[in-house]
C-alpha cells in the first residue's frame, strides 16, 4: 500500500516525538503529519493526479520530508532532483518524467526558471521563502486545509523516480516502488535491529538512496528521530559527539575526511552502533584507522540506486571478515555471480572465482523509465545485471572486485582499480588516490593514479619510489603514470567522477 501510511503510524504513536531535527528547527511526528497533509491537500486542488509525478530540488532540511509525505499522500510520484545537476541534467529530467510542479528553496528558483523555459512545471515552482517568479511560497502552500485520507497506491505503483547522475550521458529514471522501498526499510529493521528508539545523523543527500533508503526513510518507518545537515566534517564530528546518534552513513570520501580532519586525534563516538559505508570499494588501511580514532566499527554495505541502496551488509551479529561487503539481504533479494566470458550463456560461476553480479527481488527496480532498450540490456529472465564484479566465499560473504567498465585491460591482463587504489591508500604519502586506465602504446592502456598527496613536497617520485618497495603495486599493476592534484573530481553523491578523470588525464 502507499507508505506514507506507516510514517503517519509513526506519528499517531508518537505524534509529540521530535521526528526531524535540522539546526534548530525541530519537527514533531505531529507536525510532520499535519504540514505534508496540508501540503497533500494542496497538491490536490492544484489538479495533481494519482501517478503524476512531482519534484523536489533541495538539500537535506525539513521541508524536504515534508513535501515527499505531501507527494505520497496525494498518490503522485516523488521526483528528487539531485542538487547538483546542471541545467541541461535538470531540463531532461523534467521532461522525461513529465514533472507537473517543483518545490525548491528561494534561492535555486532562478535556475530551474531558466532550465524549465517552455516547460508546463516552470510556472508551478513552490519557493521555500519568497520569489517573485514563483507561483507561491511553501507557507502559503501550507494554508491548505490538510487532506483526511490517503490517496491509495498499490505495491508495484511507483513512489520515487530517482535519476542517476549522469555522469556518461543523460541521467536515467530509475524507478522505486512503494514495495520496493518498503522492503528495504523492513529489511534495516530486521538485520540493523532498528526501532523507535534509534536516531540517525544524516549528511548523505536525500535524493539518493544513501540518505533516503538507507537512513530516513527506515528511522521514520520505526518511529525514531532524523537529523538532517550537509557535510561539514568538523561540524559533523560536534553533532555526533553533542547528538550522540546510534546509526549515521558515511561514503569513503567522508570516511577520509574524517581521517584527515582528525590528524590523530582521539574523539569517540561510542553511541554510534551502526555506521553505514557504501558507494565504492573502501580502503582497508582508512577503515582501521576510522576505528583507532573514533570507535566506530563501520558496516559495509553494497546496493545501487537500482537496488534502493542496499542489498549486501555485514551481518552486525557476525565475526567481522576483512574486506567483505557481507552477505545479501536474503529475505528480500536472490544473488547469483555469473560469467563475464559468456554473460548470454548465464553460466554461474564456481566459488571464489570473479563474476558480474546479478540480483532479483523486492528490492529490485522493476526497469528504467521509459527506456525499454536499456532494459532489454540490463535485464535477463528478471534478473538485473549490476555491471559490478564480485566473487563470494564458501559462506555467502561476498567480496567486491571493481566495476566491469573501470576494469584495465594492460597487456592482455585485467587489473582492478580498486584494489590497486587498497594498497596506495596505505602509502602515508597518499591523502586520497584514484585509479584509472589511460593510453599505452604497448600495452594498450596502463595503470595510472591519481594522487592527493598528503603533504605538500610529495612528488610522482616518492609516491613511485613506495610502489617499488610494495610488492602488490608492482608488475602490471604498477601505476606507470602518477599524477598529483591537489583535488579528485567527485559526483554529486561523493563518488569518484571517474569518466571526469579520464577526460582529464587521457
């Protein structure tokens, strides 16, 4: 069913609870179901239509939860715009999902005005404060008398069309549905023990699964209290000290930052139970010193925006195996590892050996929208192919390898990224590093990193002259070309922007 059903059960168990919290503002679950009803109501008499989607440009603050409640309540479709998209990434979204109206804060209004030009949402723009090319404020919006029921929506009726970030090409509609997202969330409580009385620190934006699916949603879904900012690492290191949440999420960009704000620095967080780090494969040598300084024992986790965040986590009842992303959620996904030398033949492979991942279930995105020959592509007998290599132990715990298309072929031989990025990122020369194929006569393509040194004289030769002295970065998988920046291109969500950096260092 529509799954603003169970926030607002939340909220008639706890309707004087804080349920969002965002500098000093705070909401009660009461205020939260009452504001997005109003804002439900509105929708309505503004003729918004069961299945019609609707848009949110905005980063992490209240209003954000409240128009998504509103959106749902209505029975339309959540469009969260990622909100750092350029204009012409705003435009096809917009046009793809048919986008009849957008709430976002005063100060972005300019932007979409000038990306929506022509388009029947560019004068149905709600500003969170006051613009004049809007057709009304939020508070305004919010004088609606609230709406007394849920318009329903079933299972495999979408609630989020959630776009990628296009880093080759245009963004695609990955579409969520109401069981989908309720899956997952039923899944956290399961494996993470969630429960009304968890708090959640989050800094992950929630237009991606990383805040949305991962965090919010689940707490709200328990009855428990969100705190909502944007990433500042000291500041975020003070709230969780002053906050003391039990569950937060990291991406192993923040993960460093924290390392590298810290310099050795005890600062415990002992309240933190659960801590969350996904998005790309994680240094085993950042991971260990998080811990030494912090306490915080992070979860792994794997799962794509197509997988709503999460489908594989370390068991937290379970000894610790070094370098596993855990085991699939099981009650809510099937995995299989298929072979990437006859992917048509959908041929398993034996255990320990590297295949792609395919996975199918309730957490899995029924398609794209409106690209069926990408679907064609992408799903096999409803199974759907992540494009991300692993191999799984005789236990189920599944290692991640690297993306098929960042894999280096140099020489004949296929070398992974990610793993040469483990072992330069215990170099103490290295800050932050990136690894990418690029041109080689010979070879075809070698292996070159891209290095944020960690102080300021490191040259390309010291961080040669420690690959020379590791025996796991010589060979083919010794990075023949160093280059130092003094930053490494990253996505709207913290991922390396790696189709950036071979634009860059081609």
């Amino acid at each position: 069913m529509n799954i603003v059903n169970v926030i607002r059960r939340s909220a008639r168990r706890h309707p004087g609870k804080v349920a969002v919290r965002h500098g000093d503002t705070e909401l009660t679950y009461r205020d939260l179901a009452d504001q997005s009803a109003r804002f439900a109501s509105f929708l309505i008499n503004q003729g918004i239509q069961p299945g019609q989607r609707v848009g949110i440009l905005m980063h992490n603050q209240p209003q954000w939860i409240v128009a998504m409640m509103g959106i749902w309540q209505a029975g339309a479709c959540l469009v969260p715009y990622n909100y750092l998209f350029h204009p012409a990434a705003l435009r096809h979204a917009s046009d793809d999902a048919d986008v009849q109206l957008v709430v976002a804060p005063s100060a972005d209004i300019p932007r979409l005005t000038e990306a929506l030009a022509d388009h029947p949402a560019h004068d149905r723009l709600v500003a969170v404060g006051e613009h004049p090319n809007a057709m009304t404020t939020w508070d305004e919006a919010l004088l609606s008398t609230p709406a007394s029921t849920v318009v329903p929506r079933f299972d495999s009726d979408d609630a989020v069309l959630m776009y990628t970030s296009g880093s080759t090409g245009n963004p695609k509609g990955v579409r969520q549905t109401h069981r989908n997202i309720a899956a997952v969330c039923e899944a956290k409580h399961e494996w993470w023990s969630i429960d009304e009385t968890d708090t959640a620190l989050i800094s992950t934006p929630l237009f991606h699964v990383g805040g949305l699916q991962l965090l919010a949603l689940p707490i709200l879904f328990a009855g428990g209290t969100i705190t909502l900012r944007r990433w500042n690492t000291r500041e975020w290191l003070e709230d969780a000290r002053r906050l003391k949440p039990t569950v937060t999420a990291l991406v192993p960009a923040m993960m460093i930052d924290i390392v590298n704000e810290l310099r050795g620095e005890q600062f415990p967080l002992p309240s933190i139970r659960v801590c969350a780090i996904g998005g790309s494969a994680l240094p085993l040598s950042r991971l260990q010193q998080l811990t030494s300084l912090t306490g915080i024992v992070p979860v792994n986790i794997y799962g794509q925006t197509e997988q709503m965040g999460v489908s594989v986590t370390e068991p937290l009842d379970e000894p610790r195996r070094e370098g596993s992303l855990g085991k699939p959620l099981d009650q809510i996904v099937e995995v299989r590892i298929v072979s990437t030398e006859t992917p048509a033949d959908a041929v398993n492979v034996a255990t320990g050996e590297t295949g792609e991942l395919w996975v199918r279930g309730d957490a899995v995105t029924p398609g794209y929208w409106q690209l069926d020959a990408v679907n064609d592509t992408k799903f096999v007998n409803g199974w759907f192919r992540t494009s991300d290599l692993v191999r799984a132990d005789a236990d189920g715990y599944l290692y991640y390898v690297d993306r098929a298309d960042d894999m280096i072929i140099s020489g004949g031989e296929n070398v992974y990224p990610q793993m040469v990025e483990g072992h330069l990122a215990a170099c103490p020369l290295v800050a932050e590093v990136a690894v990418i194929g690029t041109p080689h006569e010979r070879l075809s393509q070698q292996v070159t990193a891209i290095v944020v040194p960690s102080r300021p004289d490191v040259t390309a030769e010291d961080i040669a002259a420690y690959c020379e002295s590791d025996p796991n970065l010589r060979g083919l998988q010794r990075p023949r070309r160093i280059e130092v920046v003094q930053t490494i291109p990253r996505t709207a969500t913290n991922k390396v922007d790696r189709p950036q950096l071979k634009r860059s260092f081609h």
